[in-house]
C-alpha cells in the first residue's frame, strides 16, 4: 500500500475512533497474518472464504473479528473489508446510521444499518436478499448485492468455499455500448461523400433521419435512415459517432455489431451494378473522426472522406468490406434484416475517444434507401 493511501487509512481510522459506536466499524481494520490462502492478485481483488476470518487483497492477507458466513444461502461479506480491497473509500455517519462508499468512476452507494435496503449510485433504492448486520463490530453486507452496486465481478468457488470480488476494469472487462434510438440519434452523424461539392440536391435525393423502420405494423422500433441516389458513378453514405470514456492513447479490441434493415433482392439486375450485391457494407473502428470534405478532383471539387474508405467493392487501409445490401430472402417483399459483425484493434486519442463509422459504398446507380439499428460496440482494453 503506497503512503497515500496508508496516510489516509490512519486519518479515517483516528476520526471513526473518536465517535460513538464507530470504533466496533473499523473493528476489521486489519493486520496481516499468516495464511494457508494464496492467490495470483490484482490491486483491486479481494478474496475472503466462508467461516474463516482470514481474507487476501492486493496487499496481503489480513485477519477479521468475524468471519464470512451465509444466511438462508446468501454469502455475507465484510462491507468496509472488501469495499477498501477494491479501492473505495468508506465513510460512516453516526447520526444517520449510514456507510457512504465512494470510489474513483463509481460514485455513491450507502447502506443504512440493520437495513435490506441499499442506494445505489443513480440514488435508486436495491433491495438487499439480507439486512446487514454487524458481528463482533464488523458490518457483513451480502456479497453479490456488494459485487453488483460497486460495479465489480464475483467469482464462486465451490471446491474451496471461497469468494473472489475484482473490480471489472482490473479484469479487463470490456465497456459496452447499445444504440436502439427510441428517443432520439443518440448522438450519430449521418453524412455523403464522393459526390460534387455542388451537387443537384434535387436529384441526389440525400436523406439521414430517424424513422419508423419499414416493418409491418411496426409503430414503436426506431432507426436510422440513410438514402441517396447514386449520380456520379459512386455514392459513399455513412454514419458515424465519437465514444468517450476510455483511457487516452491505448489499444482496445472492439467488437462492433449492427442490424441493418434492406428492400434489395438478391440477383438482381440494375444501373451500373445490383442495387443489392454492388452496394458494399463497411465498417471501420478509428482513432480520428471520419468526416466528408470538400477535395480538389479531377474534374472539379468533390467531397471525400479524410480517411481511406476504399473503392467500392475494395475496402481500404481503415475501413473494411464487411457484405453487401441483399436481403436474406429474395422471393419475398419489403424490408428485411441483415445482422453485420466486425472486429478491429484502435487506439483511442488523447481524450480517450474512439469513433464508429458504418458505411454503405454505392456502385448502383439508382436510389438506396437503408436503415440501421440496435448498434453494439465491445471494447477492450489490451493487456
């Protein structure tokens, strides 16, 4: 444990001693012991086991007044035990009755005495499957109820009767995002490239919108529209959104998985190409922002994406091909879904963001019409 926090540890300890009743909280402030318990550890990982007072976090093993028991089959824990193994701070108010913890991306969660109620970090009340409840001055809280509201993973080991509570980011838990826009574009962009920065806009018929999807008697399932009409030989239509919240300059593996909604059959037959195989779906996991810009071309001034996209049916040094716009069943009509799946390596820029881009190259000349929904995106963050 570094000064800091041993130094801080000292000043809760000292202020909790001078309070009523506070001193039988810090009752499991431990020492370290010897143990027959050993582990390979994070800094962030507790392990205790049922009925034995000895438990081991990143910086050894330590000793409790009481031990870990189960109560109509649920695992009671340590509360300030395993909430400061997994990096928290735990503060106790006298008057209240209530044990705030607070820690680094988590916010507050607070337990009141003798309660099968806990707050969880949005201020919602959880129901506890037990009360906590204090033994030999240390207050025992269910341990999954615990895992849960701090964000952190819970292993069970049956053989040993052990239980271990790692924080997610220390797992490396990927981070996970869902777009289903019941509500609005949740922040997606939808833009045009390869087509004349003067374009006739009434013949290029570009639309990005949120809309019905174009499924019977559907009248509540969102997506986002994306349409054009191929003028100029070659139509790049996408959609693109930044994500935060990642550490700046590092690798993740991302996952990207979206459903796209096509009219195009298979097979067949149209102006410049298939207005279902020669229309190509791509994706691409960036570290920039993927933009359409005006370029000086051959010709004349053309918007371009800033990043390479590739031609058509070929993708490019970013951006991948990923399938086309043919539906699953080309004998019958309307709308129909596509799943699409893909993965990629990105680093994030300075301020921790990454960007999404899909993408629909147009060698069709004629109008396309599509409709994207219920985006997932993994990432996670490289050992």
């Amino acid at each position: 444990m570094n000064k800091k926090k041993i130094l801080l540890s000292g000043i809760i300890l000292a202020t909790a001693l001078s309070l009523n009743n506070n001193s039988q909280l810090h009752a499991e402030a431990a020492s370290p012991v010897k143990s027959a318990v050993t582990t390979t550890m994070t800094s962030e990982t507790v392990i205790f086991k049922q009925n034995n007072p000895v438990y081991v976090n990143g910086q050894g093993k330590h000793r409790l007044n009481a031990a870990p028991f189960v109560v109509k089959g649920t695992s009671m824990i340590p509360l300030r035990a395993a909430a400061e193994s997994l990096g928290c701070t735990v503060n106790w108010n006298p008057k209240k009755g209530t044990l705030e913890l607070s820690g680094p991306s988590l916010g507050t969660v607070q337990f009141t005495r003798f309660s099968d109620y806990a707050i969880n970090t949005k201020g919602e009340r959880v129901k506890l499957p037990e009360q906590i409840r204090q033994v030999k001055g240390v207050w025992f809280v269910p341990a999954r109820s615990l895992s849960t509201l701090l964000n952190a993973n819970l292993t069970w080991d049956a053989g040993t009767h052990t239980l271990t509570i790692a924080r997610k980011e220390a797992v490396q838990e990927p981070k996970q995002f869902s777009f289903l826009f019941n509500k609005d574009t949740e922040g997606w962009k939808g833009g045009f490239a390869d087509l004349p920065v003067n374009y006739d806009k009434t013949i290029y018929e570009l639309k990005y919108n949120r809309e019905l999807l174009p499924l019977q008697n559907n009248k509540t399932n969102y997506g986002l529209q994306l349409s054009g009409h191929n003028r100029s030989d070659d139509l790049f239509m996408f959609l693109s959104r930044g994500i935060g919240g990642f550490k700046p300059n590092t690798t993740y593996d991302v996952k990207l998985n979206f459903a796209m909604y096509t009219d195009a059959a298979g097979g067949s037959i149209g102006i410049g190409g298939s207005p279902a195989e020669s229309l190509f779906i791509k994706a691409g996991i960036l570290t920039n922002e993927p933009l359409s810009v005006p370029t000086e071309s051959a010709g004349g001034k053309y918007y371009r994406m800033n990043v390479d996209t590739g031609s058509q049916g070929t993708g490019g040094k970013e951006i991948k091909v990923i399938g086309n716009a043919a539906k699953p069943e080309s004998d019958k009509p309307g709308y129909q879904r596509v799943n699409f799946f893909y993965n990629a390596k990105v680093k994030t820029n300075a301020e921790g963001v990454m960007y999404v881009l899909i993408g629909a190259d147009s060698g069709f000349e004629g109008l396309t019409t599509l409709y994207f929904d219920d985006i997932q995106v993994n990432a996670t963050s490289q050992k």
